[in-house]
C-alpha cells in the first residue's frame, strides 16, 4: 500500500530529545574525519542548519563533536546538511580573502529521488512511496553500487535512506574526495543514461556505433533479470493505455509502434507481460539488430535516473544521516547493499517511536547489560551500527596511510644517514 499517511509532524520538544539523547554524533564526527584527533576534514567542514520558519545559517564549523552536539542542541534545527572542507575554517571565512576561501574536499555524492520514477511507477506518485516502488530504488542501488567499485575502483560507500521517497550515497575513499568540479562532471556525465531532477529527460545517445560501452552493457545483463519482475508483474507498467503509450514513446521507428498500438487497443485487457511478448515477436523482424529496441526499453525503465547537478559540484550540500525528515518523523538511516531488497521505508523508525521505546525501557531490562548510550536501549542500534562500522573501515585505513608514511620517512632517514657516514638520529 501507498505510504500516503502523512506523519505527525516532530515538535521542537521531541526534535531536542531526539538530538540530546539520541542522535549519534561521535559516530558522524568519526566517519566525516577518518580518525579519532579532530582533522581538517572536520574542523573546515561546513555545517548548514534548517531552522524553524526557513531559515537557513550556513558556514558553520565545529572541531570536535562535542562542539558540534552543543549548537546543534542550542539551535534546535528541523535539520541540517552538511557540505565540503574548505581551504579555511568556515567559520572564519571573513577573515581571510574570498579568493584564498575554497571547497578542496568533499564526498562524491548521489542522489536517487523516486519522484524521477513517476513516468513508468503505477503503484504511488509525487512524494508517497511503498515497498512495491523501492523496487526501483533496490535497483538503482545494485547498478550504481556495482559501477562505481567496479569501474572506478571506490570501496568506501554508505547508503543512506533520506527519510522519504529516496536515497543518497557518499562515497569517502580518499581519490573521491579529491576530485574537483570537472572530474566529478565526467564521472557522472559516464554514469548518467537516464537524467532525473529539473532535467529529467531521456538520454538516446548511449549507444556507440550501435553498440553499449562494455560498463552498460554489463549493467544491462542485471537489469535483464529483473526487469520482469518489476515491470512486467510488480508494477504491471503496460497495462492500462497510458502505460503502454509510455512504453510505445521509447520506440523510434513509427511502424512499430502503430502495429503495436493497433493490437492492443484492440484487446484492451492484455496484460504487461502478453504486451512485452508482442514487442519482442515484432522487432525479431527487423533488419537492425532486433533487442536494440528491447535493451533500450529495459534501460530506460530500470536504469538509475540521478539528480546529477547534486553530484557535481564540491559545495553541495546534503542532509546528515539520522536527521529526522520533517514531514514523516522518519530517521535518515544508513543501508547495506544486502539490506536493500528487503528494505522498507514504511517501517523505519520514527522519532517518536524512538522516544517512546527510551521511555519504556528501564534500567531492569538492562541489568547486566553494558550501555554507553541511549541509542543502544532503541531499535536505532542496527543503523548507528552500520556507520560505526563504516567508520571503521575509514580510521584503520587513515592508520595505514600514517604508518607508511612514517615507515617511508625512517627508512629515508636512515639511508641519508648511511649515504653520508653519519649516525641517524633515530630518537624520535
């Protein structure tokens, strides 16, 4: 069922025992600096805060998570975002010359809004959503998640659910938050066949002399699989005539497409697989290659339709896990690949679910138990997980990185001290 019932909507009240008590902001400092001493990936990263009535303070810096809990707590926002480091501290910005203040890292962000899917979705529209429509969502995730690893070799990715009808990833390996405006375009100019966001449009140039590049057509394999299963029989997308003329848009030769519609106004009541069947039937005739038709009509239906302008730019910003989405009370929770199928939107937990589990649980059923925070007594636990372990992956990395380099400046120490016949001065 369509997820239509608009929730009610967080007080300030709630929102503030939310941020005090449960919101987890070692986890966030952890997994946005890549180690336990505040760096500059923290300390010149901007924060933006949503406040009651719109309003809406950007440039704000922090250096430890403590800092960064206390104005949060203060400011009481709806919510906030967060956005790239910076040449300087932000909050410091008009001490030093606009010129010398500048994005220089910054996640490589995705953004996957279900609206983008309205055109060929029948199960809900516009901002309502339910397991049946994740489907595409689950699909965008494998094709997207597999293309960046394997393509481009990014092995940091956190999925992160935004609270309502979508999903962001932020990718943290070190080359992606290297790269500039340019190389972020290209990257996602390679990866965008279907555009979502104020371009959402159908991209018809992605073939190449007739032929996929070898990375979509790798895609195309999976998407083969489980197009049947969400087009054809969970959607049901060819069904009514407004799903079938949909479909009969994406067919450029014309006598195709009026065969076709000439034999399925004629039996109206052919389902979405028969109508799939009848395609396939016609364009086996065909002198062209006969499934280019089909792979584009596979792609354009399953493929992921991504709000490139979020991607492209260093200072865009983009909402925190675990805030709380405004209309829905629901938390920002991060995903596995492996949960994504499963994954429902319509029972994540809500802030008020939360508060009420913290209220029922007392200090007896947690005798015997080792509890460093109030988020460990609520069903939130399993999601604060995921970014701690994320986390992790990111510190002992950073460590590596540290002990090389200190391995690398002994040895080199050493040598220099041989070369010249002199004793190393090895005591530090």
């Amino acid at each position: 069922m369509p997820d239509t019932t608009e929730m009610e909507k967080p007080s300030p009240e709630v929102m503030l025992t939310y941020y005090r008590r449960l919101y987890p902001f070692k986890s966030i400092f952890n997994w946005l600096n890549h180690e336990h001493s505040p760096s500059r990936l923290f300390t010149q990263r901007e924060f933006a805060f949503t406040l009651a009535g719109d309003v809406y303070l950007r440039y704000n810096s922090f250096t430890t998570a403590d800092e960064l809990k206390k104005q949060v707590c203060q400011l009481n926002p709806t919510r906030f975002e967060i956005g790239p480091v910076y040449s300087a501290r932000p909050r410091d910005r008009k001490t030093v010359r606009p010129a010398m203040f500048n994005p220089i890292l910054r996640e490589l962000v995705f953004d996957i809004d279900m609206t983008d899917y309205d055109p060929v979705r029948t199960c809900c529209s516009n901002a309502d959503i339910c397991k049946k429509c994740w489907g595409f969502i689950a699909v965008a995730v494998r094709v997207l998640d597999q293309s960046l690893r394997e393509d481009f070799g990014y092995e940091k990715l956190l999925w992160v659910y935004s609270g309502r009808r979508g999903i962001h990833l932020w990718i943290s390996d070190h080359d992606a938050l290297a790269l500039t405006d340019q190389q972020r375009k290209a990257l996602v100019g390679y990866l965008t066949v279907l555009q979502g966001g104020k371009e959402s449009s159908r991209k018809l140039n992605i073939r190449i002399g007739g032929k996929l590049p070898p990375s979509l057509q790798n895609s195309l394999e999976y998407l083969k699989k489980v197009f049947g299963g969400l087009i054809l029989d969970n959607q049901n997308c060819f069904k009514s005539e407004d799903g079938y003329e949909e479909l009969l848009k994406n067919i450029q030769d014309s006598s195709i497409a009026s065969s076709l519609r000439k034999k399925w106004e004629s039996n109206p009541t052919r389902s979405s697989q028969d109508k799939w069947n009848d395609l396939l039937k016609i364009v086996h005739k065909q002198q062209h290659p006969p499934m280019w038709i089909a792979e584009d009509i596979i792609l354009n239906y399953t493929y992921p339709r991504l709000d490139a302008e979020v991607s492209k730019h260093r200072n865009h910003l983009l909402k925190a896990p675990f805030c709380i989405h405004p209309s829905t009370g629901r938390v920002c929770v991060p995903l596995t690949v492996d949960m994504i199928e499963n994954f429902d939107p319509v029972s994540v937990p809500t802030v008020h679910q939360l508060l009420k589990e913290l209220d029922e649980t007392g200090d007896a059923e947690n005798q015997g138990k080792e509890i460093h925070s109030d988020w460990e007594k609520t069903s939130l636990k399993p999601y604060i997980d995921i970014l701690d372990r994320h986390a992790a992956l990111l510190m002992s990395e950073t460590r590596r990185e540290k002990l090389k380099t200190g391995s690398y400046l002994s040895s080199a120490l050493l040598l220099t001290a041989l070369i010249s016949n002199s004793q190393p001065d090895i005591s530090w």
